[in-house]
C-alpha cells in the first residue's frame, strides 16, 4: 500500500481542521440521508481516444462515479459534470449523449456542471446519493469470521485493455470489459437493504487486492481466498485477477447470516475474513509491498 496516492491522503488529512469524513470512496453525510463522490478521468491517463469514442467515454465516466456510489450501498440521484480540455463541438454533443444514456439507465439527474479549456481532456464527476432506507458500508466494517463475496468478473478490463494497446481494433468480451463496464446494481441494492449487520464494500477499480488491502488497513483485518472461486473470464491472466483495475466489480464482507440472506447469482463466496493483516490466495501470502497493482498515479 505504499504508492504516491497513498501518501498523498496522508497528507490531506493532516491539512484539514476535521477529516473525519475521509476514509471512503463515499462521504457518508448521515444528517443530510446523503452520500457524495467526486472522481476525475484524465487523458492519456484513463483514457485514449484511440481505444474509446467521446460517446463511450461519456458512459464510462459516469458509470465510474455510479460504481463508488453502489459499492457505498446508496442510490445514486444526481451528478455534476465539469469538462476541460480542447473541447469542441462534436465531442460535448457526443459525450453528452452518452452521458445522458447511462443517467436514464440508472436514473440519475444531471443538475450541472463547468466548462473549461484546458491542454488535456479532463472529467470531473461529483455524484450525489440517498441514503434512506440501507445499511451503508464502510472499509472499516469487516470483522473476522465474515465471508468474503465477489460480484462480477475481475481481471477482464485490464486484460481488455492490453489488448487494446496491441491492436486499438481490437473486439471482444475483454475489450467490451474494459469500454463498456458492468456495473452489479441490483446486487448492490439487495446488499444494502437486506444486510443487518455492518458490512465494508468497495468496487475493484483499483483491482482485487487493491480492495482487500484498503479493507485490510481500516478494519484491522486479514483474508484468505481460494483463486478457483474468484469470477472472472476463460483465459483471464493469473496477475490480471488478482491486480488488474477498472473491472467495477464488487468487493463484499459480509456477515455469514446477511451473505445467506442474498439471493443475488453473481454472488459470489471466495474466502473469509481472518485475524492478522495478511492476505493469503490458496495459503501464500501476497507480498505487502510488491505486486502489479494498478495505481493511477504510478
């Protein structure tokens, strides 16, 4: 866990007069029934016009945002849109209307937003989410004994996406992966409303171990999972599994009463959460300071 964005955090916190609400993807504003994201894409960075159209990309970046939102346990309800960069009039118009496609898909509102220009395109999303109603997660939710739950397929974007760079033509289940995410909705939905106990979800845009060693840190815990049971597709790289980003699946801790009590299919049990804080796949322990992790600011 020791990487530039790590750090970086650190030193945010340290700067605020009351950072008690930092810790998650989310901002959990429990007066207000609310919860807040904000995310950035950046050119050359998250994106290359070479592998994705302004269309596609104006569904990714809001489906990116979405994705913070569900792993929180909220409902998503409205987002602000800021854009900057050499922008033209094509690529609004068809940003925008792939923007709009994923709201009306997830009924999400789009109340405002900037323009600027810029050197590189740049997306700022702030998404807004109720909260009524649901258990909302947390990382520091997880406790021994809990199971360990994946929802959709790890390992397919990153894949997707080096095949991209291979050949920008490329086409199939991997690329879609990596272009057109799956986002696990009802499987969130059903997640916060039926679990009783506190639970720690997160989305595996950072990758799967990502996840587990950020849940691991704030909740003073460890795992063990068996690979065999990780979701992911045919001829999935082993390290692209375990360490590969942008899939948006779902990373779940769940009591073992709340996991029963989900009927969801792509639910899916991979190991427990132990005492300790090492993260053992099929007993071998991952090494905490090495690994392939997908990082955006490395």
């Amino acid at each position: 866990m020791q990487n530039t964005e790590l750090k970086f955090i650190e030193i945010i916190k340290n700067s605020l007069w009351d950072s008690s609400y930092l810790g998650d993807d989310c901002a959990y504003l429990k007066d207000f029934n609310l919860c807040v994201s904000a995310d950035s894409l950046v050119e050359g960075v998250h994106f290359d016009f070479k592998f994705i159209s302004p269309y596609l990309l104006g569904k990714k970046a809001l489906k990116v945002n979405i994705s913070d939102i569900l792993a929180s346990g909220a409902k998503p309800l409205y987002a602000t849109v800021c854009l900057s960069g050499k922008l033209d009039k094509n690529f609004i118009s068809e940003f925008y209307k792939g923007l709009n496609s994923c709201a009306m898909e997830f009924g999400v509102k789009i109340v405002g937003g900037d323009l600027t220009s810029g050197e590189k395109i740049t997306i700022s999303i702030c998404i807004f989410a109720d909260t009524k109603g649901v258990n909302i997660s947390s990382r520091k939710n997880a406790k021994e004994g809990y199971v360990l739950a994946l929802s959709g397929f790890f390992g397919a974007s990153a894949t997707g996406l080096k095949m991209l760079f291979e050949n920008p033509k490329t086409q199939n289940e991997f690329t879609k992966a990596h272009i057109e995410p799956d986002l696990k909705y009802d499987c969130a939905r059903q997640i916060a409303k039926k679990a009783k106990k506190p639970y720690a979800m997160m989305d595996s845009s950072d990758g799967l171990v990502n996840a587990l060693r950020w849940i691991s840190k704030e909740s003073n815990v460890g795992f063990e999972l068996e690979f065999d049971k990780i979701p992911r597709l045919k001829n999935t790289p082993y390290a692209q599994v375990l360490f590969g980003g942008e899939d948006y699946s779902l990373v779940c801790a769940l009591s073992q009463d709340d996991y029963k009590n989900i009927d969801d299919k792509t639910l899916v049990a991979v190991g427990r959460v132990v005492s300790g804080d090492k993260i053992l796949v099929d007993g071998k322990e991952l090494d905490k300071e090495k690994g392939e992790e997908f990082l955006h600011f490395d």
